[in-house]
C-alpha cells in the first residue's frame, strides 16, 4: 500500500513519540538511580512480526539487544501464545540476551482480536542474585554464578500477576524492595505503550 511522506511522517513520529513516553514513565516511577537517574534502559515499539519500528534514544546499546530478545521471545513464546494483558519476561543470554541484569519485559498489542504488535522494555537491573551483588562477579567461571537466569516466561497473564513467577525472583535479589520497584515501573511503561 503506498503513502504520502506527510502521512509517514506523522506516523512515525507518533510512534517515536509513544517510545518516549514509554521511556519517561518508566524514568518518573522506578525505585533504582540506575533507572531514574542513569535512564539505563530502552523502549521500542515492534510490529506483530517482530521487526522494531520505533525506538526512543535512552541508551543505545539496550536498542541493539532489544531486536534479538524481542524476535527470540515471540519466537520461543509463539504470536499465538500472546493474549491481551500477557507480560512477558526474559534476561536469558542463551536466548538472544545480552547478560543477566538486562531484563526485557514484552507485551503484545491488539486491535480488536488482532495481533498488531509488541512494546518492549528492556533495562539493567541492579540486583539479579550471584555470587556478588549487581551480578558482575570477575571471578565467576559460570553463568550461575552471575545471577538468576530467566527463560522467556510470563509473569503477567490476561493482566493478573503470575505470583509464583514474581516470588522466586524476589526471593534471588539482594533487594526485593528495589527489585520489585523496578519490575513495576518497566511493566507499566509497557501499558503506556
């Protein structure tokens, strides 16, 4: 289908737009100075097949993971398996992540009962268990060792807390007060989206 540059333009503006407020909800409600201070974390907006269509410039190196978290998660979770008000969560550098502390939350986005894409966030936690706090053991000779390894798993399902998923993560930080802080915050950037 074609279209006017004009029309392109404010199209995509409005979805850039979209990836900042993301990102600027996310700054104004986490707990950590890593979030609300360092804006260590990125927001992006990806259509229903998974190609990133509008990202906001918090911090560059997140967008460069975000596209593989983003495809392997939608990949391994399945476009089918995505129903509306599901949270997905990943960290799992096996699976297209970067390391454990950058956890990305994804959620699916419908138009009536069509899936027309994702928004995403993904962010630098400042606890993920390990040996060491903040997960940068320099004498870890395992990932274990680094923190909590995270599949892409749901911890939000039809918009209801998957709870055993939110407790066995909170129970492998250092500061579930924090921790939980910041999950939040990156889950409802995701509803701005």
């Amino acid at each position: 289908m074609a279209i006017d540059q004009i029309t392109l333009q404010v199209v995509n503006n409005f979805l850039v737009t979209t990836a900042r407020e993301m990102g600027v909800a996310m700054r104004n409600t986490s707990y950590s100075p890593l979030f609300n201070e360092g804006l260590d974390f990125s927001c992006a907006i990806f259509d229903e097949k998974g190609e990133m269509i509008a990202q906001a410039e918090f911090c560059p190196a997140h967008l460069g993971a975000i596209i593989y978290v983003a495809e392997w998660t939608i990949q391994e979770i399945g476009p089918e398996n995505f129903h509306p008000g599901d949270v997905v969560l990943h960290n799992d550098p096996f699976r297209g992540g970067c390391h454990l502390p950058e956890f990305c939350v994804i959620k699916p986005v419908f138009h009536e009962t069509a899936l027309i894409g994702y928004v995403c966030c993904i962010g630098h936690m400042t606890e993920v268990g390990g040996m060491v706090p903040g997960g940068f053991a320099g004498d870890a000779i395992e990932v274990f060792q680094e923190g909590l390894r995270i599949p892409p798993v749901k911890i939000i399902e039809g918009g209801r807390d998957v709870e055993p998923i939110w407790n066995i993560i909170m129970a492998n930080v250092r500061t579930p007060r924090m921790s939980y802080g910041d999950m939040r915050a990156m889950t409802g950037s995701l509803n701005v989206g």
